[in-house]
C-alpha cells in the first residue's frame, strides 16, 4: 500500500462494467441510468473498462478489444461524447461514488494515433519491426518506456482525465510498464486530488514468464509502492486449480498468510471471485447454496471486493471481449443481489471495525471458520465451501447473536448445509 493510501480503500467495494456489453444499447447513458441500483451494492468505486476509441487494423473479433486503444485522450463515440461521460461521472458523485478509468500503458493499438505521431516510442524487435512482449497479444503494438517524452505525455494525458473528473486508474498489465513511472505519475497527480491506483499485477508464472523474455514484470510487493490496490492474481491461480480439483483448499489459506507477512504492512488486495478475464463464478461454482457461501467468503476477505456487472444476478456467461455480448437482466436472479447487498454490508462494516483476520479449515474439508476480531467483539463466518454435508462442533460461541444465515438451536453444533452462518460474539 502506498503510504498516502485512504483508509477507506481497505475495505471499498468496487464494482467493474464493461460498457459496451453492459446492456443492448451499450451507451454511458445506460450506464448512467444504472448508476442507482449500482450504488445499492454498497458501491464505493465505479469502474469503467477502456471507454476510448478502439483500434481497426488487427482487431481481435469483429468488434475488437477495448485494451487495443487508438487514442488516450479520446472518447469512443460508440459508447456516447465527453458529456455523456461527463454526465456518468458526475451523477456517480452525488450518489457518493467515485469513477475509475482504465489505462492502457503497456500498448497501444496497430493504428494508434501515436505510430504516426512517435514511431520512435514503440518496442522494436531485433529487426527493427514493431513488437509486443506476449506473442499471443497479437493485434497491440508495446510502448517503450525509455523515452522521457513518452512519459510525458502519458502523464499529461492522465492529468487530463482526473480534470475531467476522473478519480482513479486501473492499470492494464501495470507490472510490465517501469516502476518509476508509476511513481512519478502518482506523485504529479498527487498534487491535483486524491487518486486511487488499482494496479492489474499478474500471476507468479506470467511474471517468470514476461522476465524470462527479457523483459521487467514486477510483482506484486514491488508495485504497492506506488499503487493503493493491486490484484489477488497472485493468490486467485491457487483457487482455480482448487476449482478443476489440482489442489486442496489449504493451499489458498497459506498464501494468504503469505501475502500478510510477506507484503508491505497494510497492503491492500482487490478480492474477487470474477472478473472480464475469468469465467463467470455462477458457472463455476456449481450449486446455489455453494454459489452463497462463496460470496460471504469472499466479501469478507481482507482488502477491497470486486464485483462484475452481472456477477450479482447470477449470470453463467463471460461476455465476449471482441463482440457484442451483454448482459442478459432480464434473467436477473433478485434474491441472490438482494443476500449479496446484504452480505456486502455486513462486510464493509465488520471490516471497518475489527482489525484482525484469521481462517481456517475445520475437520471437513472444505468447511472454513473465518474470524474477524475487534476490540470488544468479534465475528465469525461458518462456510460451507465444497458442498459438504452432516453436522460439526464448533467451541467459543456461546453467547453468540445470528447475524446471517440459521444456526439452528444449538449454537455449538451447525448443520452444514445450513451454511452460510455469520455470527457476532464479545471478544475474548
């Protein structure tokens, strides 16, 4: 966590639409008409996928993808103009919410507008030809972040948005664009208003991967220094494999308590159980009751939670990055954003109270005891998160008060497939 980090961050909940899918339409006016409801969810942060315009040459799909940018100081006309936008923003702002823009600065599109203007800006291989360090992003051409003036510009552009009324970045790949960088654009920006750095980190094997190339990729303790957020990617490939059946849920529980001793002290991570790159938790998670114990673990992890646009209906279908795709709401589940409005409270609450966090698995595997503690009291959440089923003894709460979920009568045996069971006691 860099160390001008607002407190509030730590426990935010940030809530990412992609406007182009975000319904039929697919206009900043959609959005600015969803702007309440998105609120409901405890919303802190409004984040909006890249809303310039997109590349043509080499596009990816028949719509292309919006990380292969044109223009950075650009609106993309199909979403709407800069009023439009203007007006997402500042309808967000009264609701309490502040708005977060997606920067692209590892690379561009093939017919940026900065080829004409910078050639000399742009990675080369040994040939002299324009190149990208991941292969597979073959419709981007990488910048090169040893020119001075490149910097510059990027910094000014960014300057740019926060006049706009912007009020924070999420960075693209942040770790393969230089750390300094970062640095110098958080300090410049500094100085106008309060922004909020959500840094893209990588996962351990992308990082090795992108190093192994020759080139830098920073990982995650290296970037808290200059962002106030990074992503739990470091963390989320353990619960995947977890997922397919290629390891125990253990192994999550460790890297946490790594993250916790091995970062810099209070640094914050972005949890989520979904996002445009991953497929949809509904679909993954099979069961609904297994679906619900997920998200109370999730929201009460440490740091800020995320959600995706669609995640809080239940929706099963990862929208397409390169094609029209939205999200179906007509097919809304109500119940299921009625407990995550809920759960989300409760977490942002408890969050903001207690200090210390600790889980653990019981002797079911797959059943998880996770405890936050404060000064005079404490909670505990009882998780069911591998659809077990039966009864288990748990001590310590018998002056316990139900805020979630039914116990049952004895409070020291809970049936399972009750769960989730969130609890308050008084501290020991």
């Amino acid at each position: 966590m860099a160390i001008d980090t607002p407190d509030w961050v730590k426990s935010a909940v940030i809530y990412e639409v992609f406007p182009r899918n975000h319904s039929a339409d697919g206009t900043f006016m959609d959005i600015f008409g969803d702007l309440e409801r998105i609120k409901s969810l405890h919303t802190d942060i409004l984040w909006l996928m890249p809303i310039h315009p997109i590349g043509i040459v080499g596009r990816k799909g028949t719509l292309g993808s919006p990380y292969a940018i044109r223009d950075y100081r650009a609106v993309n006309p199909e979403l709407g103009d800069p009023r439009t936008l203007e007006m997402v923003i500042d309808k967000a702002h009264s609701l309490g919410m502040k708005v977060m823009i997606d920067v692209v600065y590892n690379h561009t599109s093939r017919d940026s507008v900065l080829l004409g203007e910078h050639p000399e800006w742009f990675l080369k291989n040994p040939e002299g030809k324009f190149a990208t360090k991941v292969p597979d992003w073959w419709d981007v051409y990488d910048l090169d972040y040893r020119r001075p003036d490149l910097w510059k510009y990027q910094i000014e552009t960014l300057e740019q948005w926060v006049d706009f009324g912007v009020d924070g970045f999420r960075c693209d790949v942040a770790p393969l664009v230089p750390l300094d960088f970062w640095l110098a654009a958080r300090d410049r920006l500094g100085r106008k208003k309060e922004v909020i750095w959500l840094a893209e980190s990588i996962e351990k094997s992308f990082v090795k991967y992108v190093r192994d190339r020759g080139y830098i990729a920073h990982a995650d303790p290296q970037l808290h220094a200059a962002f106030d957020l990074t992503y739990d990617y470091d963390g989320f490939e353990y619960l995947k494999d977890y997922f397919q059946g290629k390891r125990p849920l253990s192994d999550y529980f460790n890297h946490l308590y790594i993250q916790e001793t091995l970062y810099p002290e209070d640094a914050v991570k972005l949890r989520f159980l979904e996002n445009h790159d991953n497929p949809r938790a509904a679909d993954v998670i099979r069961g609904r009751d297994c679906l619900l114990n997920w998200i109370v673990f999730y929201a009460l992890l440490p740091g800020a939670t995320l959600i995706h646009a669609g995640q809080e209906i239940g929706a099963t279908k990862t929208p397409s990055l390169f094609e029209k795709d939205p999200v179906s709401w007509k097919d809304a589940d109500v119940e299921l954003m009625s407990f995550m409005q809920n759960v989300l409270g409760f977490a942002k609450d408890i969050k903001g109270i207690c200090k210390k966090f600790a889980v653990r698995e019981l002797p079911a595997e797959g059943v998880v005891k996770l405890t936050w503690l404060g000064d005079d009291i404490a909670y505990i959440a009882l998780l069911n998160l591998a659809n077990k089923y039966g009864e288990i003894q748990v001590d310590g709460l018998g002056e316990a008060e139900i805020c979630l979920g039914d116990a049952g009568s004895d409070l020291r045996t809970f049936r399972i497939e009750r769960m989730p069971v969130l609890v308050k006691i008084p501290a020991v």
